[in-house]
C-alpha cells in the first residue's frame, strides 16, 4: 500500500459492555436479553518512525566481518 496520507482503521470495542449472568429456572423458558453497546474506536496511521544511521563502506565492511549488525540494528 502506497497511500502517503494514511489509513484510519475502524476496530470494535468489545470491552465497553458490562454484562449481567443471569439464570433460568426452567429449560427453553423465557430469558432476560441484553444490547451491548455499539462502541467503535478509530485507529489512525499516519506517521511513519525511522533511525537514520551514518556509516561508510569501509566501516561497513569491516563490521560484517564481525557480526550481522543490519539484524543487531533492527533488534534495537
């Protein structure tokens, strides 16, 4: 996806609702219904993070030699 002015992403609140336990006395007797909430929140994505890191070739290449740093820097 491409779209440089972002994406807003619609998500259920399922946790909003606090729900009772009822009980029934009798089997397929008449029962106490609820209505949850319809709560929706808004997730925007528009920003994007980076670390810009400085090294020449030849330090680049003498730290390969040593260990894997693209991974150690992406750990980080």
């Amino acid at each position: 996806m491409d779209d440089r002015s972002g994406s807003t992403f619609d998500i259920a609140n399922l946790y909003t609702n606090t729900f009772t336990v009822s009980t029934q006395s009798t089997q397929g007797g008449q029962v106490t219904l609820q209505d949850p909430a319809q709560v929706k929140v808004q997730l925007a994505v528009n920003t994007h993070n980076y670390v810009a890191v400085l090294a020449g070739d030849k330090d680049i290449a003498q730290l390969q030699k040593s260990f894997d740093f693209h991974v150690e820097y992406a750990n980080q």
